[in-house]
C-alpha cells in the first residue's frame, strides 16, 4: 500500500514526516484515546504469524508497525492518519472491527487486506468525517452492505473476497461522486445490478464472482470515467449491451461465466480494447468483421459459447435451448 494515494487530505499535510521516537512525540488525548483503541485491538490477537504486535508496547502509538500517524494541517498535534495491516495474517475468534474501527476518528486510510477479522461492519456515523479509503479485502466479513459507508466520501472501496450479502444499493453508485475504485467481487451479492450503475463515476469496477441476476444494463455505457468493468461468473442472463460501444473510456470488459445469449456487438469490438472476456456463455451468433479481428488478436475470448463454427465451444447438448 502507498501512503500517498491520497492527495487531497483535508485534515493532514503529507509533507509532514512521521515522527516515531518517544522522545519526540508530545503524546496529546487522541493519541492516549488511540493507543487505548490499539491495546483493545491487541487483546483479541491470538494469532500472529508475523509477530507485528510484539513493537505493540510503550506510550507512542505512532511508533506501532502498521500504524501511521501525521501531523494535523496547521498544527503541531499529531493524529493516526492511517492503517496499514495487509496480509499481516491477524486472527482470533472474536477478531472484529466494531468497538476499533470508529473509534480512531481521525483516519483517513483504512487497509486491512489478508486478515482474519470477522463480524459485520462497523456502524461509523459521526465517527469517519476524514476517512477516504477502506480495503477490507479477504477477510471473514458477513451481513448486508454496510449501509454506513455511503456517508463517507470516499475515493476507494474494496470489500471482495469476504461473505456480504444481500442486494448493492443504488446509492453506491449515485451517491459517492469521489469513488476511483470499486471492488465487490467474490462476495455473497444477490439480485440485479442497478440501472443507476451509468452515474457511477469510478475508473475500474468489479462486481464479479457474485450471485447477480438479471441483465447488464445498457446505462452502465454512460459512467463517464470507466475503464474496466469485471461481471464474471455470476448468473447474469440477457444480451451484451451494444450501448456499451459508445462507453468514453472502457477499454476492458469480462462478463464471461455467465448464461449471457446473442452476440458480441460489433459496436463494442469496434472499439480500442485491451481484453474482452466473454467465455464460457450461451451465446450464438456469428462474430463480426471487427469482432473477428479483435479474437484473431487474441483480445476477445468467446470460447465455451455456442456460435456455429467458432472454436472451442459447448457441446452441442448444453446449447440447446439458447
């Protein structure tokens, strides 16, 4: 993880170094409140394969591996601006964000990738107000969305590879106009994908490896910043939208895994892509001039479909019907 994905810190100058050494950090009540936050967490660590916690000990938050802190912008006081325990393989039975996570108040990067926490998530209201980035990314999450972090303005949101639940509400997609970077896959998701997705304004949006239903909609074409889209293995059903032809900037699109039908428009091979993955559908019908040349390029992948004479495809039996 960068500490500088974020340039744009309301609360913090990143110009300011961080200071470690006991000596030198005035230790102000945020970071008492902090350090008490910290120890609760270490309380529940019963396993720690890479002995962080053991430069857990003393007075100076600021100097505990994984924990970051910055000075305040205008200010002396030091604050915890950032969480960084990925793939540090923390476990416990009782491992859980609620009663850690809202209260360090003044964080603005939260990641936590590769980590045994579990629970469902914290409700953070009133508690986030500097909080631009979460990656929860493989943990042992479960519930619905946390419907809390649609208060946030966030530029980044990774919750792939955890148990979530339940529909994607149509707020994530209107209502966080700052998001980069969307990341729901390998997740528990259910019913149809939003016909709001177009006002998404992220640049890579992964949705795949979930329950979905119903079909692609046609306004995702719309998302004025999308570059990659993933809506893999799912149980998506309906045609390829060729509206996705006149997308601004898609350039990489994997819907494959699917019971998708039709074709691959040619609206959408005409355009300048760097991977169309559609393998493993239903589809049927002939590709293109343009399709053509982007599967002779090794661009397109229709493999696994039921298009007459292309090859490596189903069996006849499985195709019966589409």
């Amino acid at each position: 993880m960068s500490l500088l994905l974020s340039l744009t810190w309301s609360l913090f100058a990143l110009s300011t170094p961080v200071l470690a050494a006991p000596a030198t950090v005035q230790i102000t009540p945020n970071l008492v409140r902090d350090l008490a936050t910290i120890n609760g967490l270490k309380s529940h660590i019963t396993s720690d394969p890479h002995h962080i916690t053991k430069n857990w000990t003393g007075s100076n938050v600021c100097a505990f591996k994984g924990i970051y802190c910055m000075k305040k912008l205008g200010s002396s006081e030091l604050a915890v601006a950032s969480i960084d325990f990925n793939n540090y393989n923390f476990g416990g039975p009782s491992l859980l964000l609620t009663g850690f996570l809202e209260k360090l108040k003044d964080l603005s990067l939260f990641h936590i990738m590769g980590n045994g926490f579990t629970g469902e998530f914290p409700d953070l209201s009133g508690n986030a107000d500097y909080l631009e980035e979460i990656d929860v990314t493989n943990n042992n999450f479960h519930g619905r969305f946390p419907q809390t972090i649609l208060d946030l303005d966030l530029t980044y949101l990774g919750l792939r590879f955890n148990q979530f639940s339940g529909p994607i509400p149509d707020q994530i997609y209107t209502n966080m106009p700052n998001l980069e970077g969307l990341y729901l896959n390998n997740n528990q998701f259910t019913g149809p994908i939003s016909q709001h997705i177009g006002s998404i304004q992220v640049t890579e949006l992964s949705l795949g490896n979930n329950k979905l239903t119903g079909p692609i909609p046609p306004s995702l074409a719309n998302a004025p910043y999308l570059e990659a889209v993933t809506v893999h293995n799912c149980s998506l059903t309906g045609t390829i939208p060729k509206e996705l032809g006149s997308a601004k900037l898609l350039t990489d699109f994997d819907a494959s895994g699917n019971q998708l039908t039709g074709g691959v428009p040619e609206e959408l091979c005409a355009r300048k892509m760097t991977s169309l993955t559609v393998n493993d559908n239903f589809l049927t019908i002939p590709l293109g001039p343009k399709c053509q040349a982007l599967a002779a390029k090794k661009i397109l992948d229709i493999s696994g479909n039921c298009i007459p004479g292309a090859p490596k495809q189903r069996p006849a039996a499985e195709c019966k019907g589409h």
